[in-house]
C-alpha cells in the first residue's frame, strides 16, 4: 500500500509540472490569500480523485472530456475577461482595508474549487489516476494522488506569493486576467482541436492574451472625477 502511495504521489506531482493546473494555481495566489488557494486545491483534489478512483476502479468507464473541457475553457475566458474588466475600474484605496471578511474569503474558496474541479477534469492526471487505481488499491492510489495534486499546487502558490510582493496590485489584476484568457484560451484549444498537441494548443492559445492586453490598453483606464481643491486652513497664532 506505501509502495502504491509512493507511486501514484510521483506520477500525479510530475504530471502537474507545467501544466495548466499549476498555472491557474500560481494564478490565484496572485489574487487571494494563500490559505484559501490551498483550501479549494485541496478540496477539488480530494473530489476529483474520488470521482477519478471510482471510474478507474470501480466502473471502468469514461467521462464525457469534450464537453467538461469546453465548459472549463468557456468560464475560464469569462473570469479572464471580468478580470481584466476589474483592474479598469476599480482603483484600489491604500486606506482602505482589503476585505477579508467571511462572505469574501467563502466566495474565493468557492471560485477556486470550481475552477480547479472543471479544470481537473478530463485532464492527464485524472486519467493518470484512472490508470492506477485500475491496477493498485484505490485508497492508495486516492491518498498518493490527492498528496501529489496538493503538493504541486503548493509549489505554484509559493511562487506566485513571492512574485506577488514585488508588483503593484493593478498589475497582479492585470496579469492574473491575462493567465485566465491563456488558461482558458489553450483549454478550449485541447478540447476542440486536439490534433494540435501541446505545443500548438500552448503556441495558439497565446494569442488570446495578446489580443486581450492589446485592447486592454488602447482602452486605457477609465477618466476619475476630478477632484475639487481642498480649502486652505486658515493660520493661527500661537
């Protein structure tokens, strides 16, 4: 059983390398507190491995991938785009305090297990699950893979936090919008035309970002009301 851990915690950490699921993690750490990025990879790993052990174990069936994958990259676009929306209009106040309240925080942890559920979904590692629990113990290979997932989403937010603290605010919007429409872009590439392979799913995907940094700018942040000039205070004597 420790040896089937082992092996499913390896292939499910190797698989997440450079894929679009870590990117989306490193992508969220940039907008939420790490703790919360953590929480949903966490739970939408533990969800998707059961549902990935139950096919692969249990029923020896198929998912529907196609159309999981084209919803995925159709929500993905549509964050991506409300994204870069925001950093237009919303100037952030240094004064203000950022919300950190419950109703904030549950509706990030929310926005991070869907994306993470539909992206996981019909992706390499969950068939990669399906392979091994086919042929090991389904709690090990359930145990290893979750641990895999998490691990490699850990690493991601890591490096998202640290590049976080050296860019201003707008731009982490900014970026993060970009990364969606990428994200989004080479999803719905993979599920539509899946004859490209990676490399031209990732080459072609990159144009959506381009195009959506470009328009970005020429729109230009929006006009802010001016300000009327404060009346001078009067001098006092002493």
């Amino acid at each position: 059983m420790i040896a089937a851990i082992l092996l499913s915690f390896g292939v499910l950490f190797v698989a997440e390398l450079g894929d679009k699921s870590q990117l989306m993690a490193l992508t969220f750490a940039l907008r939420y507190r790490w703790w919360i990025v953590l929480g949903g990879i966490t739970v939408a790993s533990v969800l998707v491995n059961v549902i990935a052990v139950g096919v692969g174990h249990f029923l020896g069936a198929a998912l529907p991938t196609e159309l999981i994958a084209l919803c995925t990259g159709i929500i993905l676009l549509a964050v991506g785009v409300w994204t870069l929306w925001a950093s237009r209009h919303e100037e952030p106040d240094p004064d203000e305090p950022v919300p950190t309240g419950p109703t904030s925080a549950g509706r990030a942890f929310l926005i991070v297990i869907s994306s993470f559920l539909l992206a996981e979904l019909g992706d390499r590692t969950m068939f990669a699950t399906i392979a091994l629990a086919s042929n090991h113990n389904w709690v090990a290979v359930w145990a290893g893979s979750v641990a895999g997932m998490v691990a490699a989403g850990g690493l991601a937010i890591a490096i998202g936090i640290t590049v976080g603290k050296h860019i201003p605010e707008r731009a982490v919007a900014v970026a993060s919008g970009l990364l969606f429409l990428y994200i989004g872009a080479a999803t719905l590439l993979g599920a539509v035309a899946p004859d490209l392979g990676k490399l031209g799913e990732y080459s072609l995907a990159a144009v959506v970002p381009l195009l959506g940094g470009a328009v970005w700018g020429l729109l230009g942040r929006p006009d802010r009301p001016e300000e009327e000039p404060a009346e001078p205070h009067s001098l006092q004597g002493r």
